[in-house]
C-alpha cells in the first residue's frame, strides 16, 4: 500500500531537485503531472514512502532516468509546423552553392521521439542536398523517447507531396512507418541535458552548428534559465546560422542579440550583426513577404488597424462572405505566410465578430510575426480578456511582456495560466 503522505518539505525538494536539474519548472510542467509520475514510479518500483522514493531518485542508478522518462512531455510531430521546414529548404539551398565539402551541421535539442530531426533530414533530402551533404546531432533528456527516434519507426500514415517527394528514404512495414537507414545514419541521437549550455564549456559537443532547433521546450523554463540557453547556442552557433524556435518561444530572444529571420512565422533568428559603414546584413534567400508587407514590417503600425481601439472600415478586397471561413481563411493565409493578407482578412472578421477571442488571438500571432509587438499585445491582451482560461494566448502574452520587461505583468499572467490548468 502506497502513502502519499509527506511533509511540504519532501514535495519542495523533489521538485526543487528537478528543477535544478533539468530547468524544468514545476509551474510549467503542472504538479499534477509530477504528482502522477511519482506515484506511477512509487508503484513500479514498490516503494512505501514518498521519503523512500525521494532516496531512491538520489542515489546513483536508474531511477532518475526512470522518473525523467516519466515526467517529460515528449509531443512532438513529423513536420511540426510545417513553415519552419521550408524557411529551412530555401535555407539551405541558398547554402548549397557555398557548401564545398563541407557538411551543414545541425542541432535538434530536444528531439523527443525523433520526428523532428527525420523533419529536418527529409526536408534536407527533398531540397535537394545529398546524403553527404549533412549531419544531424539529435539530443534529449529522455531515454525513452530516444529509444523510439532509434528505432526509425512510427505508427503514422504519411501522404503528402512532401512525403511522396521523398519516397526513396521511408517505407511500410507492418503498417508503420519506416525510416530509411541511410536517413536514420545521418542522425546521431543522444542522451542529454540542455543545462550543460548553461555552463561555458560544453561537454561533449563543440560544434559549430549551422543550424540549431530549439522548439518547445523553453516555454518549460523560467526567464534566467532560458537566457542562460539561449546564450550557451549564441556561443555554439556559427555567426551566419540559424536558431529555430517554437511560437510560443520567441518573446524570450534579446532584440540587441538575436534578429528575426525573414520568413514569417518561421520564428527563425540570426545572431545580430551590429552594421559597419562598409557593411550591411542581408538574409541569405529572398524573403517571401510580398513588398507591401515588406514596408509594413518596416512601419509595422503604418498599416494595422487595431480593432482594439478603433472600429473604422478598410476597403475590402476579400470576397468571402461567412465571418466563420473568414477566421479559418486568415489562419490558412498566416499559415502560408501570407501575413498581409491573414491580416486583412482576420480584421474584416472582427468587424463582423468584435467578441470573437480566437480572432483577436490570431492577430495577436501575426502581429507578433511581423515584429509589431504593441500591437500584438493589445491584442493578445484583448483575447485573454474574452478568453480567461486560453493556455496559448495566456502563454504569449507572458513571454511578450517578459521580452519587454515587464516581469511582474508576466508573473501575473504564468499564476492565471496555471489556475486555469
Ligand atoms: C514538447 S517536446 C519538443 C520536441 C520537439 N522539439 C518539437 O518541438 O516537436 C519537449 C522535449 O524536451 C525534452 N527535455 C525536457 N527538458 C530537457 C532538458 N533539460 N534537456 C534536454 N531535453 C529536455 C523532453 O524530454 C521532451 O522530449
């Protein structure tokens, strides 16, 4: 029979353990969750005690990788995204031509089970670099997931012109999905801890990575932590690569040390490069935007029309009648960068919906894309008022009032998120 009862102190020392180790916040990861694996591994391990259990996570052996496995939230997806994978293609093939012998070096930190970095190989493929042509370092906290990236195998049905693009490298055994070994051989997945980035030197790896995925996990850590990461990839990161992360992610990058990468909704970031006389920075592929959107994004509000504050008409050049297709058209638009035109068409919604929070929270998301982050947040601010219990725009708008320095904005709206949990 399992007890549960244990004084405050041991519950604090577990988590407080986790965190330090893993930069894991309990905040984030939810005290359910680390409730519920403690008690699975109490079970598994037929431990009586919470304070037995708590002995056993700290001796030398199995058991901490046993809880870790346990505790992490390893979602992930093959294409996850899917704009970050084609900022990457036109990336690459730009580099292609430059590239000589040497191979691109690639981080995906962390890779859960895999999809990610095979993403990042197909997409690689199906650009048209060859097999030689790069290699992959994929890291993870987790064993388990690693086991499962190993294995190349996945219980998905792939279809797509992506996937049939690149058919030579995966096939169906016993209806699953099977990576390719030559694929699976461009991939070396190992064990590891994104804390030992916090630290100067870097065990282990002291690559110069042309491109480094780091998505959705600094959403788990608190502001300093994440700063010390993302300081620890500005120092493994080769001056001219790229640095992914997740949507939610992008509030925590330093303007002064990182800049947008013009593809939008890439979230894609370039170290800054403090212009010279003699020289200016250019992107390495032509952006995508359309020039209109170029100059907006120049004079972000020269345009934007906050629904927020005003209710005056735009002309319309959108011919869709239904407020409902209006919302899902703008998020197909900003989902295929088409931020302009996602723009328009979602204030054209709100006209028609002024109480609508998704779309509120979805000109929040373009705003943000387009680097108009007042905007953004009088948006963001305006879905959380319609929408109190909206984990994302809770989560965004967090990250954007902490980027603007606005910490105790920031810590008020991490306690709503985690009520609302
Ligand atoms: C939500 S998944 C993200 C996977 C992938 N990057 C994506 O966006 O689809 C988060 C992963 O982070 C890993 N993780 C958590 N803390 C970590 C740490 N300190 N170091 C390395 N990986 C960590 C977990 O094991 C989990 O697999």
């Amino acid at each position: 029979m399992i007890s549960l009862e244990c004084e405050p102190w041991l519950w604090n020392a577990i988590v407080q353990h986790l965190t330090t180790k893993t930069g894991l916040s309990c905040d984030c990861l939810g005290a359910l969750n680390i409730r519920r694996s403690i008690v699975h591994r109490m079970k598994v391990t037929q431990t009586r005690t919470v304070a037995n259990y708590w002995f056993q996570l700290q001796q030398q052996g199995g058991e901490w990788q046993a809880f870790l496995d346990e505790v992490v939230v390893p979602e992930t997806s093959f294409f996850r995204d899917r704009v970050p994978f084609q900022c990457l293609a036109e990336w690459a093939q730009a580099q292609t031509q430059t590239l000589n012998d040497r191979k691109l070096k690639i981080l995906s930190l962390p890779c859960s089970t895999g999809e990610e970095p095979y993403s990042i190989a197909l997409t690689l493929l199906g650009a048209g670099l060859s097999l030689e042509q790069f290699e992959i370092d994929a890291i993870d906290l987790s064993d388990r997931a690693l086991g499962i990236a190993r294995s190349g195998r996945y219980a998905i049905q792939a279809s797509g012109s992506l996937w049939e693009r690149v058919a030579d490298y995966w096939s169906y055994q016993d209806q699953c999905l099977q990576m390719s070994p030559e694929v699976m051989q461009t991939i070396d997945f190992r064990l590891g801890n994104v804390m030992d980035w916090t630290i100067q030197s870097i065990p282990a790896i002291d690559s110069n990575y042309d491109v480094i995925f780091c998505r959705n996990l600094l959403i788990y850590f608190d502001p300093e932590t994440r700063q010390k990461v993302l300081q620890g990839f500005d120092r493994c990161l080769d001056k001219t690569g790229l640095l992914f992360v997740g949507h939610a992610e992008t509030g925590s990058l330093l303007r002064d040390r990182w800049s947008m990468f013009p593809f939008p909704y890439a979230f894609a970031y370039q170290k800054s490069i403090s212009p010279t006389p003699n020289s200016v920075a250019k992107p390495h592929i032509k952006s995508p935007l359309k020039s209109p959107l170029k100059s907006k994004i120049q004079n972000p509000k020269s345009k934007i029309k906050s629904n927020v504050t005003s209710s005056e008409s735009t002309e319309s050049t959108i011919d869709l009648p239904i407020a409902t297709d209006l919302l899902k058209r703008s998020r197909e638009l900003a989902d295929a960068s088409k931020l302009e035109e996602a723009l328009d068409c979602c204030e054209h919604y709100l006209k028609r919906q002024p109480l609508c929070g998704e779309g509120y929270f979805l000109m929040g998301q373009i705003c943000q894309a387009i680097g108009s982050l007042a905007e953004s947040d009088r948006y963001l601010a305006k879905a959380v008022y319609l929408m109190p219990d909206h984990e994302e725009a809770l989560m965004l708008l967090a990250l954007l009032r902490e980027s603007q320095g606005d910490v105790a904005s920031a810590q008020g709206l991490r306690q709503r998120l985690l009520r609302s949990r």
